[in-house]
C-alpha cells in the first residue's frame, strides 16, 4: 500500500506541475490580451468622443465600422502602448515574486553571432514565408480605407515601425519564448514547448495567413531560444516584422522576386548552418 502511494505522489506531483506551468503561461497571455482589449477599448472611448458629432448622425452599425477603421488603422500605436505595458508588468510580476528575468527568460545568454546572423535570418524568412503566403488566396478584412483625419503622431510611420520592429518583438518573444518555452520546457520538454508556443504564437495573429506565417516563424523561433536566449530571437522577430512592414502591399517584378527568394534561401540557410552549428 505504501509503495502504491509513493508512486502516485510522484505522478500527482508530476501533473501538478505540468498544469503549474500551462496555468502560468495562459496567465501572462490573458494579461497581455488583457492589456491589449483595455488599449483598444481607451482608443474607441477617445475616438467616439473625438468624432461625437460625426457619430451622432450615424446608425450603430456605422459607428462601429468606423472604430473599425479608426483602431485599425492606428493599431501602430495601441499595440505599442499594450505591449510596453506587457514588458514593464510581467518583469514587476517577476521580480515580486523572487524571480531573477534575466535567468527566467533567457535574457543573459546572448552572443555576438547569434545575434547578428539573427538580423539576416528574419529577414530572408520573412520574405521567403511571405512570398509562399502570397500564393494562396487567404481570406482578409481591412479597414483602412476613408479613415478620418487623425493627429501624426497617432500614425506616423516612426511610431509603426518603433512598434513592430521594437516593441512588439520585445513583448511577443518575452511572452511566447522567454515565459511560455522557458515554463513549458521544465514539466514536457523542449519539443512539446516550442510547439506550443508556436502554435499559441500563429493563434494570437488572428488572420488565416498571418497565423500560418506566424507558426512556421515560431517554428524557427524555438530552437533559436533554447540554444541561444532571447535576444537572438528578439532581433530575428524585429527583422522579420520590419521587412513584412516596407514590403506590405508592394508588387516587385517576378524575375525580381524569384531572385530576392534565392538570395534570401541561400542567406537564411548560411545563417541557419552558422548558428546552430556544433562546436568540435
């Protein structure tokens, strides 16, 4: 009776763990889609008090369509207020609970050519995942069309490119590789965890094609963390998304594009070998 009892604590202890590290992850998630509502609902507020006399003649149903168009087209901003938010309340959190961030995510393991091939890397994937992406009819809703005027500050390209270059790519990877690998890897290991996160990555990305380029980088992103911490990925991530962001909507001459792909497959498999590479 007492060894059956032995071998259940284990076991119980065991799945306490593992449930212990998927309930922290998903908690850092809801604080970030948390903290993303809570922008968005602020931007709606001052938007519909910004336009009250427009909107006093619309119907609700064109109401909403215009804070459609409003939060979408100003997302630069509202997503760098909710993820600057993110980074600064999930190190507070860290660091109340006596956790050191810097051996918590991976931030303290960074090299030199890791994190300068990482620049490369992003980029010829983000070019290469985009081109494939490109090929397949994937079903999209923009908004941004006849958006009211709106101060430069709110969207000016600086400020869309400090959120998709900089912050988002600090706030994402913090997230999905330097808090949901980092716990997941303790209680299932380093494939299960890369895989979630991936695929926890390509779900928070909302669109069909977004979401499937956004697995296949997360794919990528994984093993880059787990050999190499966070920073590597960070600048990966930040190449990645400012590459997608100067060539969103572009049309480039097919000769062009097959060319741009080859040097960006051959660039990404020299970055690729040189960093994960095993020393003799």
């Amino acid at each position: 009776m007492d060894n059956v009892t032995r071998e259940e604590n284990p076991r119980k202890s065991r799945i306490r763990e593992i449930y212990g590290s998927l309930f922290a992850f998903f908690g850092y998630i809801l604080l970030w889609l948390a903290l993303k509502v809570a922008a968005y609902g602020v931007g709606a507020v001052i938007y519909l008090s910004r336009y009250r006399e427009e909107t006093a003649r619309m119907s609700f149903s064109e109401i909403g369509e215009m804070l459609q168009r409003l939060l979408s087209a100003h997302a630069g901003m509202l997503s760098l207020i909710a993820n600057g938010a993110f980074v600064v309340i999930a190190l507070i959190i860290m660091a109340a609970r006596r956790k050191n961030p810097v051996r918590e995510t991976g931030l303290g393991r960074a090299r030199p050519l890791p994190c300068l091939l990482a620049i490369p890397l992003g980029a010829s994937l983000s070019f290469l995942i985009g081109t494939a992406l490109s090929f397949v009819p994937w079903p999209t809703v923009s908004f941004r069309e006849s958006v009211p005027a709106a101060p430069e500050i709110l969207d000016g390209t600086a400020i869309m490119i400090l959120s998709v270059a900089v912050v988002t790519p600090i706030a994402e990877e913090l997230l999905f590789r330097g808090i949901g690998v980092s716990k997941i890897r303790k209680t299932l290991g380093a494939v299960p965890a890369v895989l979630i996160a991936s695929i926890l990555f390509a779900a928070a990305h909302g669109e069909p094609g977004a979401a499937c380029g956004a697995l296949v980088f997360g794919l990528f992103l994984g093993p880059l963390f787990l050999k190499y911490g966070l920073i590597p990925c960070v600048l990966c991530h930040a190449a990645f998304n400012l590459t997608a962001y100067f060539a969103e909507g572009r049309v480039f001459d097919p000769t062009l594009v097959l060319g741009i792909a080859l040097s960006c497959a051959a660039a990404a498999i020299g970055s690729l070998y040189l960093t994960f590479k095993r020393k003799g």
